[in-house]
C-alpha cells in the first residue's frame, strides 16, 4: 500500500492501485494518508477508504442522479469528523498505555 508515485499536488499519491490522499489531522497537523479506491457508472458511484495507520476505513455507495458529488461530499464529512476524534481516542489510549515515570534504581530503593 506504498505510494508508487506522486502527482503535483504534494497531498497526493499514487499507488497500485490505490489514490493516496495525504491529510493533516487536528489538533498537530500529524499527516495521515488515506488509501482510496472509487468507481463510477452512469448513476451509480462507489468510494472505498482505507486509513492503514489507524486500522479503520469506510465505504459509501450511492445510486442517484449524480452520485459521485454526493460521495465526494459525504466522505469529505466522514473524513472530518472521523479523523480528529480518532486522532484523540489514539492519543487518550496511547496516554494510558505508554506515559509514566522512569525511575532509576537507585530512585526505587528510596
């Protein structure tokens, strides 16, 4: 799922055969890419999303009369409410498991 190459916008790539989107996520601007994957036909339209740093992703699939404005903008809504309370839920979980106190030894005898 690596980037194979990129195009002139510095936020995207692509891969094989995924479109790579590179995101900032709030609230440290940490970039997150998401791996893309979007099809059309004559009303119908499909966007798949995968975020490999997070394990989560999701799908859309539309059948309307123009769909594909419609998933762009729905998984422009998804991508900004999924991104910062994952973003936080990652930080609250990595807090729990991995902040603490070093002590050397001589610190513990005291």
């Amino acid at each position: 799922m690596k980037p194979r190459g990129f195009v002139a916008n510095p936020f995207t790539a692509v891969g094989a055969p995924w479109e790579i989107i590179r995101l900032q996520s709030s609230p440290n601007n940490r970039m997150v890419d998401l791996h893309t994957k979007s099809g059309d036909l004559p009303g119908y339209s499909s966007q798949f999303v995968l975020i490999p740093d997070w394990g989560i992703g999701f799908s859309i699939l539309s059948a309307e009369a123009n769909p594909t404005t419609y998933n762009v903008l729905l998984a422009d809504l998804i991508t900004d409410t999924l991104l910062p309370s994952t973003e936080t839920a990652v930080r609250e979980e990595a807090d729990l498991l991995y902040a603490g106190t070093v002590h050397t030894p001589a610190q513990r005898r005291a």
